[in-house]
C-alpha cells in the first residue's frame, strides 16, 4: 500500500514536470519568444525577467528590490505603459543560489521569451546569470550585484557589454572610506571585521585596506567571522585592545548592528565605517552606541523631493513600509531599463528580437534616465558614475552628511 | 589591557557563548540518548522560542516575564507536537529515515516562520539589563552574568530530575533498552514525550538567553547555532548530559580562544580541526561511554 | 513467478542494457534537436545527471557500505575546484575535449586522494561520531577553499570572490556518459567480490572481520570510490556553471545529497537515480508556488518518510534484464499453459 502512495507521488511529480513542460513549450512557438526576428510581440507587450532572492537567508534584500522594480514598472503601465504596451514581469527566485538563478534565468529565456532582466540581487547568482546572458546578448541590469566581476571579466579583459548596474562596485566603496579615514576624521590606524564567506564584505575589506597601505593609514587588526555568527566580543576584544582609531565593518546591517553593540560593550571607543549594506543599521542598535559612526551609501533617506516621493509611493505600496537602499536601487534599474525600452520601441523595433535588445543595450550604454538616487550614466565598465552619499548616524538617525 | 585581563575577558566571553551552546546541546543530548536521534530541528525549536519573545514583548508589548514564560511553554509545546505528528510513526523505521524527517521538520519551521514573519531580522527589545560588572580591568557584562548563571542552574535542575526523581529514572531505563523497559511497565510513549518536552524546554530558556545576549531574531538563526551545539554534544560524549555541558563550554572558549590568538577568520576550520583530534583520541567524545559490542 | 523467469545469458543482458541506455539518449536528443527540450530544460538534466552521480556516489558508502558520512559536499568541492582551476589553466592551449577529459579524470583524483587522507581517520570511528567526523571535515575543506589564498600569497581558489569564469564545457551528452560510467562501475563493483565484502560488513563487521575479510581495506576503497566519483560530479559541476564559490559546499549541500539517498531507499540504486531526478526537478517544479515553494518541499519530504519511511524504492534494485526475463517467462508460460489447457 504505501510502496504504492509512494509510486503514485513519484508519478504525479513526474507528472506535473511535463505538464509544466507542455505549457512551458508554449510560449517558444508563439511570436514574441527568443530568436524569432521579424513577428509582432504578443498582446503588445514587452516582458521582462526580474531575478533576485525572494527566499532564502538573504530575502530581505531581493524582496526590498522586486518591491522597489515593480513599484516603479506598475507606476509605467498605470500611466499607459511604453510606447502604448503594457510592461509584463516575469519574477523568479533564486535563492541567491546561483545553479537557480542559471535554471531561472533560461526559463525565462526559453519558456517565457524576455527581452530583458532586472537581476539578479546577489554577485554570485548574478555573475552565473552573465556568463549565460552575455552569449545571446541579453540586457541585463542589476540593483545590487557589487562585485566588479559581474560586468568586466579581468581574465580575458572583456567588459560583458550587455550587463549594467545602478549600485557602486566593491572596491569603490572600499578605497572611498579609507580616503574618507584619512581625510575627513583623520585616522592614523584602523582595524577591520569582516564575513570571511560573503564577497560582497570581503572585496570592500580588501579594498579598503589596499587604500588605507597606500595613503598612510596602519590596519592594526583585521578580523574575521563566519556567516551564522553571533557572537563578536573575542574578535572585538582583540581590537579593543589595539585601540584603533576607526574601524571598518563592511558587512550587511543586522551584523554590522550587533559588531557596533558588542564593540561597545567590550571597550571599543573608535569610530566605526561602513559601507552600503549599513543602511538601516539604526534599527538593530542603539543610538548612543552608533553616535557618529559614518557609511557611506547610493541613498539618503528624505534627502530630496524624488525621494521623499519615492518613499511615499512606496509606502502607500507596500503597507506603510519605509524603503531602504535596495528597494531604492531595484527602483532605479527599473527606471534606466524601462528608459531604454523607450528608445528601442521609438526605433519602432519589436520587442524579443535581436535588433530590439541590441537597441536596449545601445540606449542603457548612453542613458541619462533620472532615478530616485542619482541621474545615471555609466564609464567603459559599464558601472554607474555617482558619487557617493557619506552618511552620518546622529541620534539614532541616518543623516546625510555630504557628497565624496 | 595587561594580558592577564585580556585572557579573562575572552574566557568570559567564551564562557558566555558556550553557556548558551551547553543549553542547546542538552536538548540534542538527551533526544539522542532516548531515541538515537539527530533532532535536526532543534536549533529552529530556538528559532521559534526567539519569535515567541518577540511577538509577545515587541508586538504585544507585554512585560519580560510573560515573554519568557510565553517562549519556554511554546517551545515545549512544539517539541512535544513535533515529536507526536513526525517522529512517533517513524519510530520503527530506519534511523536514517527519521534523520530525514528531523531535516525536513527544520527546514519546515524556517521556511514557515520566512513566509509569515519575513526574511529580515528583527530587533528584540532588551530582557533584562543591570549594571556591568568590573573586577580590575576586566569588563563583566550583566547579560553575561545572568546568561552564565541561569545555564548553570537550569543544568543543576535538569541533573537533579533526571538523577533523582521517577520519571529520570524512567528516562534512563528508556535509553538503556527501550523493550525491557517497556516490559517492567514504563510507558514508554509517555517518557519520550516527556524527554521532547525537557529538550524543548531548555530550548526555550536557551532563546531567551540566546535573545539577551544576542538581540536578533531570523528565520535561518536555528541552523547554524544548532550545528555547533550538536557538535558540542558529539564533543562532550552524546547522550551524556554532565559531557553536552561540557562540550558546550568547550565550544565557546575554544572559539574565542582561536579568535583571541588572531585566527579568526579560520576559526570554524580550528574548531572542527580540534574536534576531529578529540574523536580520534577518545572516538566517544570527553564524557561517552564506551559500548563494548558484542560479538 | 521465479519459475516463469527466463534467465538471460550475460552477454546479452549487457547488450539489452547498453541498447536501453542508448534509446534514452537518443531519444533525448532527438527531443532536443526537434526543439521540445529546450535549453531550460536540457540545463535541468544536466542538474540531474550531476545530482545522480552524488547520490549513486554516496549510496555507496551509505546504503551498500552501511555508515552516514556527512561531507560529501566537501569532495565534490575538492573536485570542482580541481577541475576549474584546470580548466582556467590550459583554456585555450589544449584541445577542449582533452581537456575536458583530463579535468574529469584530476577532479576524481584529486577527491579520491582526499577520500583516502580522510577516510583512514574517519572510518576509524562508527555511527554518528563518524557522521560528525566527515562533518567536520568536510568544513575544513570548505574553510580552507575560503582563506587558503592569504596563506599562499597568490590567487588560487578566489576565495570568497569565487573563482569565475571557468570554461562552460558541461554539456548533457558529457554528463549523460559520466552518470552511464558511474552506474556500470558501482554496478559492477558491487556484483563483484569487494561488492559482496561492502555489503557483508553492512550486514555485520564484525563477522566478516571474522570470515577473513580485511574490512578497514575495503571500508576505505568504499570511501575512496565515493569519494573520486563526488569529484566528477564536481567537475561537470564547475563546467556547468561557470564560477564556484566555497559556500556552495557547505553542510547543506551535503544533507542536502543524503536526502536524495535516503528518499530513494539506502542501497537501491535506481532508488538514489529516481531520487535525485524528482529532488532536482522538484524546485522547478513549484516555481509555480514561488513563496511556498520551499515549504512545500518540507512538507513533501517529512510525508514520503512518514507514509514510506524506507525511501521510495526501499531496497529494491531495478533489472532491465530481469524485467524482460519475466516479461518472456510470463509470455511463453502462457503460451504453455495454454498449449497443455489445448491438449
């Protein structure tokens, strides 16, 4: 009997596999799908791909992006959509996984036909997505993928073309606290702490000390911890007792949060630096033990009116919810993507043909869009020329403190 | 800081985590010793009781004290109902299997407790706070205090129950041979449950203890911390309640001992490289006993 | 039954099998050349065929060899990271499919050797203290993958950066042989005199120690093979997608891999095959319920063990051959049968 259950399980799965298979293949017959230069798009619309991690450990940064992307394409097709089509989304999961994000990705290609992607939210999954998006020429942006390797391969010296983003790379944010340390407070020695497995930390650590080697600062300490961790009060101690003069915790907000805590708590006086990942930070410390640290930062929460509007919209959206950097950043690559599309269909091109995305790509490679954060345009390597926003935590609040 | 003070202080701090690691690691200990089970979920048993102070505390605003009954009687409750609905069917079957169903359970309360309360972590509101205590230079964080000693009484506690009272007896005989066992008239249905229910329930002070100290509170919070508690109980002699103790202690200070000396960044490869030495010396951990088979 | 089977010569049934194999290729690729397995779904079988070689790998030592390793994640690491550093190395000096092959062929070296150096020490232990022991190890190599870098003063595994653009050389055609070699060795392996010593110290170490067999030498050669063909897996891993990263490998993975065996029955090895098809496809399959997705799967995984608690197939190995054997018996035991009602 129960071999039997199990069997029938086993087939029902099977099952709904090639049911899925039968519907998927669907959409490659009909015009509009990939490869098909030369046939109208379907229903006049224009899909596309929106990839991120909306399950998984690292959720609430791919779902803060989906919500900011489609925040700003509901808006698009509220107001009449592009050129009179209405844009479609196809959002995928990931997991941050990046064997997901590959089958995601060619699911969308294949069984949904996008014309182009808003993804993926981490480096790792979204440097997979790229070395299947840049053979058939893919636009792709991203909101948060920070590793210089998503759009320039250093290898062969080839910048993917076809791949953009509206964050700030690794090592920018790195070398701009160190100058930062060195020029506005001073610093004469500095000690890091870092999760050893997340890139994202470890190429802002890396960059930060190189920066800080070159222009006089001595890194007294340089400290690690796994993902999962809790506890940082013996890595701390240690740099209590070095007494450095600031200290750089490039990691994402909740740990940054409990690292600023601790530090407090074991005898560390110095001033901490962060980077992006920070914002948010507030909430998971309190304000005297934050009192003056600095990160910097793509978004200056109630800067200015765009964004003030931004943050209204986006609360009216999402049950009252405040944004935060990413929601920020997945609203500005919707906002240069949905520009392009602009261009391309003024081409009087079709969506989902080559030509079309070559189109994209072309008008990404010279936008001027004007997003909540910035107005966007982007150097050889295809990463976005802004500056960056020093944030300063007074009170317990995130104050801007001044373009660097 | 002299280095006298320095090593204090990260003895502390050892001490601290690993108090909270020692808690959890009875919960493995005893499951383990009653039914050869890995209880995977135990960890996210944590995960639960954490979310229980915070609803109670940050959502409800209700008082500390409710908090932490709240979470101590809801992890219990969960232990019990995980035990009835996935474990008692298996419990006939290969161990493996149930080993599958403990990582399926696990996986279950992460992903549950992501779809209803987010991905995100939230703050939890302080539980109790007093003054720090200094001797010297050595800096005593209340948190850590109260964190050391309500372990240290919740362990006297449990020794005493098991050690003295009839349903430790029961508990003991179970774990010895379940069918004789049976056949002197313990139910042993009952004594399971009751050992579920124990686990959990250290479970639940091990969250309280764990949110003092260490005020978050994410879905996937159980899996790692859960992880190093079971290899605290592997360390200490699985199945042994004085050896999770110890085992646990032995993790903390190990880890803020391999980070004091600058390695942290190699600190998990340390510890499991430490620990693989211990199994190879003394193959059933500081406190097991050695089983002689028989042929 | 047993009487209506007609026993099929050997050489025959290897013919019949390699004639099956050969049909499901063909068959696939037929599919795949007429444009109904796209490349969405030629990416999933390539996934599948990798996550059979790990679970057909791991059952050896698990469900023929009868201990619970939990690092498994850790050669198949080991091997992708050998192999990819490879393949970056000689891209473009070497033939790629030479290349391919002499990667596959390192990647299982490489684990084997791993599989050797930990195995001695590892399988000294029994039960759980080995499953944390290979636990254990199996972060150390995840550890080291991570920092080893800082040690060596160069750029070796990337570290945390992830090493990137590896050669996309994993096609289904490659994959498909590997999970074909991989079967047929463990196959016969198992049919042959270390096979019957596996599972004679499964059954009881103790009395086969007794019957003369040198059950430390083969619980290691067990481990060994495991271990090499977890490297394959990751070598056509790190072909498939392109860039590794260490937290790729973590414990997760590795229960993530026991799963499939266990779901599939411990020692079946079709069961291990069936498993870890419907576990990799499972993932797309919910798609659909995008936030449930992984709830679902939970829940999927505690019921089949629940209502079928000795994985799928329990330990019940599939024979094409036999299959046909009493398919023929059935047949011409009718024709008999009826032949004497005639008479």
């Amino acid at each position: 009997m129960k071999r039997i259950l199990a069997l029938v399980l086993v087939l029902v799965l099977a099952l709904a596999l090639f049911g899925c298979g039968g519907k998927a293949n669907e959409p490659s017959k009909t015009p509009g799908g990939t490869d098909q230069p030369g046939k109208p798009a379907e229903g006049g619309s224009i899909k596309i791909g929106l990839l991120g991690c909306i399950t998984g450990e690292y959720a609430q940064y791919g779902i803060a992006v989906h919500n900011g992307a489609k925040l700003y394409i509901n808006k698009v097709n509220a107001e009449g959509g592009v050129n009179g089509k209405q844009i479609e989304i196809v959002e995928y999961d990931d997991k941050g996984d990046g064997t997901e994000a590959v089958n995601a990705f060619t699911r969308m290609v294949d069984n949904d036909g996008i014309t182009a992607l808003i993804g993926s939210v981490l480096s790792g999954a979204t440097i997979a997505v790229v070395s299947e998006a840049y053979p058939i020429g893919m636009p792709m942006i991203s909101a948060s993928a920070t590793a210089a390797g998503v759009t320039y391969n250093e290898d062969t010296d080839t910048v993917f073309s076809n791949v953009f983003r509206v964050c700030f790379i690794d090592p920018f944010q790195g070398e701009k606290m160190a100058h930062f340390a060195a020029e506005v407070l001073g610093a004469k020695t500095a000690a890091v702490i870092y999760e050893t497995g997340n890139d994202y930390a470890v190429g802002l650590k890396d960059a930060f000390v190189k920066a800080a080697q070159e222009i006089g600062i001595s890194v007294v300490a340089d400290e690690g911890y796994s993902k999962g961790d809790k506890d940082f009060r013996s890595q701390l101690t240690n740099i209590a007792a070095k007494n450095p003069d600031v200290i750089f915790s490039p990691n994402y907000y909740e740990d940054d949060g409990m690292i600023v805590t601790q530090a407090r708590q074991v005898g560390v006086t110095g001033t901490f630096l962060g980077g992006d990942g920070w914002a948010k930070v507030t909430e998971y410390a309190s304000a005297a033990d934050l009192e003056g640290s600095y990160y910097c930062s793509a978004y200056a929460p109630g800067s200015t009116d765009a964004v003030k509007q931004f943050e209204a919209d986006y609360a009216a959206a999402y049950n009252g919810e405040t944004p935060n950097m990413f929601a920020a950043l997945g609203y500005d690559a919707a906002v240069v993507l949905v520009d392009a599309l602009k261009a391309a269909e003024a081409k009087g091109l079709t969506a989902g043909t080559d030509e079309y995305k070559a189109a994209v790509i072309e008008a990404m490679k010279n936008t001027s869009a004007v997003g909540v954060t910035s107005q966007y345009s982007f150097d050889e390597f295809n990463n976005p020329i802004k500056d960056a926003v020093i944030i300063k935590i007074t009170d317990g609040k995130e104050v801007f403190d001044r373009m660097f | 800081m002299s280095v006298l003070s320095m090593i204090v202080s990260q003895l502390i701090n050892g001490l601290q985590s690993g108090s909270v690691y020692a808690l959890i690691a009875l919960g493995y200990s005893m499951v383990y010793g009653i039914i050869m089970l890995l209880n995977f979920a135990h960890g996210d048993i944590i995960m639960v009781g954490a979310y229980i102070v915070w609803v109670t505390m940050s959502v409800l605003g209700l008082p500390p004290a409710v908090g932490i009954i709240a979470a101590v009687a809801g992890c219990t409750l969960l232990g019990v109902i995980i035990e009835k609905v996935a474990y008692t069917p298996l419990r006939k079957s290969p161990r493996l299997s149930l080993l599958i169903t403990a990582i399926g359970v696990s996986f279950f309360l992460q992903n549950i407790a992501q779809l209803i309360i987010g991905a995100g972590s939230k703050t939890m509101p302080a539980i109790v706070s007093g003054p720090n205590l200094y001797i010297g230079s050595v800096n005593l964080s209340f948190v850590a205090i109260v964190t050391i000693v309500v372990s240290l009484i919740s362990m006297a506690i449990l020794t005493i129950l098991v050690q003295k009272t009839k349903m430790g007896k029961a508990m003991r005989a179970v774990s010895e041979d379940m069918g004789t066992a049976q056949l002197m008239g313990i139910s042993v249905n009952k004594t399971i449950s009751f050992t579920f229910a124990i686990g959990s329930a250290l479970a639940g002070i091990g969250a309280v203890l764990y949110s003092c100290a260490y005020p978050q509170a994410s879905p996937t919070m159980g899996s790692m911390l859960g992880l190093k508690a079971f290899v605290a109980a592997v360390l200490g002699g699985i199945g042994s309640i004085p050896g999770a103790m110890i085992g646990g202690f032995a993790i903390g200070i190990l880890e803020a001992f391999v980070s004091a000396v600058g390695l942290s960044v190699w600190k998990d490869g340390v510890v499991f490289a430490i620990l693989i030495l211990v199994l190879l010396i003394k193959p059933t951990g500081i406190m097991g006993r050695e089983i002689k088979e028989k042929v | 039954m047993k009487k209506n089977t007609v026993h099929i010569p050997m050489p025959i049934r290897y013919l019949i099998n390699a004639a099956a194999i050969a049909a499901i290729y063909l068959i696939i690729s037929a599919l795949s050349s007429a444009g109904v397995i796209t490349n969405y779904y030629t990416k999933i079988l390539i996934l599948i065929c990798i996550n059979i070689i790990l679970a057909v790998s791991l059952n050896l030592v698990t469900g023929y060899l009868g201990q619970l390793p939990l690092g498994h994640a850790g050669f198949m690491a080991v091997g992708a990271y050998a192999s990819g550093i490879f393949m970056r190395a000689v891209s473009g000096s070497m033939p790629t499919g030479l290349a391919v092959f002499l990667s596959l062929i390192l990647a299982a070296i490489v684990a084997g050797i791993f599989g050797f150096i930990i195995g001695i020490p590892a399988l000294r232990l029994k039960g759980d203290y080995l499953a944390i022991i290979t636990l254990g190890f199996g972060e150390i190599i995840r550890v080291v993958l991570l920092n080893i870098d800082s040690v060596l003063g160069f750029n070796f595994t990337y570290g945390a950066a992830s090493l990137k653009n590896i050669p996309k050389t994993t096609t289904f055609t490659l994959a498909f042989i590997c999970v074909v070699v991989v079967c047929f060795l463990i196959h016969t392996m198992m049919k042959s005199r270390y096979g019957r010593a596996i599972l004679s110290i499964r059954e009881n170490e103790i009395a086969s120690e007794s019957c003369g067999i040198r059950t430390t030498y083969f619980k290691t050669m067990a481990f060994v093979v495991s271990a090499a063909f977890a490297g394959v897996a990751g070598s056509l891993y790190a072909g498939y997608l392109g860039i590794l990263n260490p937290a790729n490998f973590g414990f997760m993975k590795s229960i993530e891999i026991l799963v499939m065996v266990v779901l599939g029955g411990m020692g079946s090895m079709i069961g291990s095959v069936v498993s870890a098809a419907v576990l990799s496809a499972l993932p797309e399959v919910l798609r659909a319920f995008a936030d449930y997705r992984m709830v679902a799967y939970s829940l999927l995984l505690i019921l089949v063990m629940i209502f079928k608690p000795s994985g799928l197939m329990g330990t019940y190995d599939f024979s094409f051959t036999n299959l046909i054997g009493r398919l023929i018996g059935r047949i011409s035991g009718k024709r008999t049968a009826r032949k004497e009602s005639a008479e």
